[in-house]
C-alpha cells in the first residue's frame, strides 16, 4: 500500500528544500500530479489529500477517468493539463477537456486549438514544449526556434501563452541550466511568460535550482505505473 498524503507531503518537502537552497524561498511553485495509467481511484485519494492539478498524456485514458470521477460527485475544480504527444485529429477533445497543454511544438497544432477551444471557455493555457538537447527521439522545437514559434502562438486569442515545458536528459544539471537560460531569453521578449514546466520525480531539485516553477510528478506519488 502506497500512502499517498506521505508521499505529497515529501514531495512537498523536496520543493519546498529546493527552494531553499536555490534562495528562492518565497516563490510557489505548481505541483502537477502526473496520473497516466493509474486509475480514477489514485486520481480521487491526491484530490482528497489536497492536489488540484493533474496531468495526462493519454486522450482516451484520460477522458475516460475524468468521467469516472464526474459520476462518483462533483468535482469541478481540477485544474487538468495535457502532457503527452498530440495527434492532430485529437485536438478538439484536448481543446475542450483541458485547461492546459505543455506538449504544443507544431503551428498547426496549436492553431486547431485555438480554433477549437470553446467560445464559452477561457482560453487554453499554453507551454511550448522546447526540446533542450536536441534529442531525436524527442518532441519539442528546438530551442533556436522558440522565439519565432512564441511570436506565432502570441497571436491566437483562444490561447494563453503561459511558457515553456522541456525533460531535459535526466540528471544532466547543463541541460537544465540551459533551459532556465532559454526560458529567460523568452521572458525577456515576451514579459507575460509566468511558466518554466520542468521537472519530475528524478530531478524535481535540479528543476527547481533551474528556475522552474511547475513540476510534473508521476511515480514519487503514485508509486511505480501500472502498466
Ligand atoms: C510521465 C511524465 C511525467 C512524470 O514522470 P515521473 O518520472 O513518473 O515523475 C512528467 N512529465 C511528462 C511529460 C511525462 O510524460
């Protein structure tokens, strides 16, 4: 059995002794609790325990739970972020069935989304995912081209251009020292930019001596994924 409120409360712990050390004592930082192939139930006991942001890479998986917790009562103020890989025939559920998208690194992507969050929302809040190392096998613009792509997505009204999203290579401190000098490059044109997205369970303490301000934490809350 994996006690969930002792796992948030070391989690919680780590960032809070980050921030310490990297002197950044009075800055909040964002804990999205990441919930790919763990069930409603998991999603339910980190909400019970406190959690309000939840991040899914799965469409399906996640629509799927997310009606799972509609039917159990109401639970209307999940904050729900899109952190996986993005089809383009995909786009109108990620449109409308979440508040956030850390994983927009193509125009027409984020072009549909615009077109496709609903009228009566607010606007989808919006990471660019940057691809720090130049990784093959990994999404992401790289980071030579974040300053155009921002310019771009600065012009849909039907997003909110929040930051950037990057995994840089686990444990590589240079990877994330250049992500925090890409993300200050970027704020320096584009002011609004509130969000650095990075960090998970491996390296939440290099992530936040980074800079960053939200981290996407998986496994050091629910335990090993299911499948
Ligand atoms: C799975 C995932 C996470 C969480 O990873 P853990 O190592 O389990 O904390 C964070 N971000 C993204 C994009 C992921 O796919």
């Amino acid at each position: 059995m994996i006690s969930i409120e002792k796992n948030i409360a070391e989690v919680r712990e780590r960032i809070r002794f980050s921030l310490q050390k990297a002197g950044r004592e009075g800055d909040d930082v964002t804990l999205v609790a990441v919930t790919k192939t763990q069930p409603a139930e998991a999603i339910l006991a980190a909400y019970q325990a406190g959690l309000r942001h939840f991040g899914e890479n799965y469409l399906q998986e996640a629509l799927g739970k997310r009606q799972q917790l509609l039917d159990q009562g109401p639970i209307d103020d999940i904050i729900w972020h899109y952190i996986g890989p993005i089809q383009s025939n995909k786009t109108r559920d990620i449109a409308e069935n979440f508040d956030w998208v850390h994983s927009v690194d193509r125009l027409k992507i984020a072009q549909r989304l615009n077109d496709q969050r609903g009228a009566d929302q607010a606007p989808l809040q919006l990471c660019l995912q940057v691809n720090i190392d130049n990784e093959p096998s990994k999404s992401g613009v790289a980071p030579q081209q974040v300053l155009t792509m921002l310019a771009d997505l600065s012009h849909m009204p039907r997003l909110r251009l929040r930051g950037l999203m990057a995994i840089p290579q686990p444990g590589r401190q240079a990877s994330f020292a250049d992500m925090q000098a890409c993300f200050a490059q970027a704020q320096k044109h584009f002011p609004t930019l509130d969000t650095l997205s990075m960090g998970m369970s491996g390296d939440i303490e290099l992530a936040i001596a980074a800079g960053a301000n939200m981290v996407r934490v998986g496994t050091a809350l629910f335990g090993e994924r299911r499948r």
